[in-house]
C-alpha cells in the first residue's frame, strides 16, 4: 500500500495536539485513521495506550487490559510486530484478570520480539532465566539477556547485571554495573524525566517472582507424590 504522506502527517500533528491537552479517545480515533490509511505500526501504540493508560492534569485515561490484549493480538496477526509481542508477552508474564499468567505463551512472544531487535524483551527473558521461571535458572544466559537490554539503553538492566554479579562472587563487577545504571539513568532525565527507557518491574517483583517460583515447585513435588 502507497502511503498518502501529507495526509498521515496531517493524522500525526492532529493526535500529538490530542495528546497535549490529554484527550486520548481522540487520540486512539486518529490513530485507528492512521491504522486504516495503512501505518500497521500504530497497532502496537493503540495497545500501548490501553496497557498503560494515561494521566494529564484532570484528564484521565484508565487502563483497559482487555482492549489492550485485543490490539496487541490484532497487530500480531496483521503484520507481526515484535513491539506487540513485547505487549502481549509483558501481559502474559505479569498476569492479570484479564490476561492471566502464562510464562510458556510469554517466552514464545519476549523471544520473537528480542530476536527481532526490541532490547526491552531482554529484562523479561533476563528475569526468567535468572530465577528460573518457566526454565531451568541459568545465570550466563541471563546475564547475555540483560547485557543486551543495558546495551539498548534499558538502566534496569544493570541492577540485575549487578545482581548477578554479586552472587557470582564478582563485587567489583557488580559495582561497575551499578555506577553505568547510574550513569545512563542521569543521562535519560536530562534528555526527559519520564523518558520511557526509565521504567521498573515493580519493588516487590523479585519477591512475586521467587513466589511464583515457590508455587510451581510445590505444584511438581505434589504431582510427583500422586
């Protein structure tokens, strides 16, 4: 499909002034117009927004998971876009109502969008791997998924690099993850306070994983009792 340029800028500069005054439904309409004028990468977006939700001055947009799962998987079959993997692979690791945890159907989704060059994808995998969630614990592996994701401009990625580092016996390593954390988060607020690179899995998600973990390994010694 030939895209009509002036008229996709025209959507873009119409939904960056929605966004400015916070009216997001407005701005999923737009997006949903770029969508059909045949921009199959503003799928993903139009998920994002509902993932996340948005909060502006009085204005604001509450999540809607559901909505969310159903753009991702729409952009997946459309035109498999390793950003809607991500999505739909960050839902199914984190669970929820709507979307309720699935570490097999996660690993599918995080590996199509890490092998497809989304870093971010690396911290999920990273996790997984280094707790063993979903597969055996294996530290090298984990350490080779946040190495990419620190690579691709992701500070989180480095506290677990630390980590890692720490329980291998490497204290200096460790300190030197955490001083290129620092330095890379101080980067990113200068160039925005909420640049989207900055963001965490939660303060108790190491707990919830090692929960999980615990949980699954109670599951297997009962069956294995049967």
């Amino acid at each position: 499909m030939n895209l009509d340029e002036s008229y996709i800028d025209s959507l873009r500069e119409k939904a960056e002034q929605a966004l400015t005054v916070g009216d997001i439904p407005k701005v999923i309409l737009i997006f949903q117009e770029m969508e059909q004028a045949g921009v199959w990468q503003i799928t993903a977006r139009i998920a994002e927004l509902y993932e996340t939700g948005y909060k502006h001055d009085k204005c604001e947009f509450k999540r809607d998971l559901e909505e969310a799962a159903k753009w991702y998987r729409k952009s997946i079959f459309e035109s498999d876009d390793p950003i809607a993997h991500l999505g739909l692979g960050r839902m199914y690791f984190e669970g929820s109502v709507t979307v309720k945890r699935d570490v097999a159907q996660a690993q599918i989704h995080l590996n199509k969008a890490y092998i497809n060059d989304v870093p971010q994808a690396g911290i999920y995998l990273g996790i997984m791997s280094m707790f063993g969630v979903g597969s055996e614990k294996n530290l090298e592996e984990a350490e080779q998924f946040f190495l990419t994701a620190a690579t691709g401009g992701f500070p989180l990625a480095y506290r677990y690099l630390a980590s890692i580092a720490i329980s291998s016996g490497k204290p200096f390593y460790a300190i030197k993850m955490l001083i290129k954390g620092f330095f890379l988060t101080m980067r990113l607020k200068i160039q925005d306070r909420n640049h989207p690179n900055l963001w965490g899995v939660g303060e108790s998600w190491s707990s919830d994983v090692l929960e999980f973990r615990r949980t699954h390994d109670n599951a297997v010694k009962r069956n294995a009792a049967k």
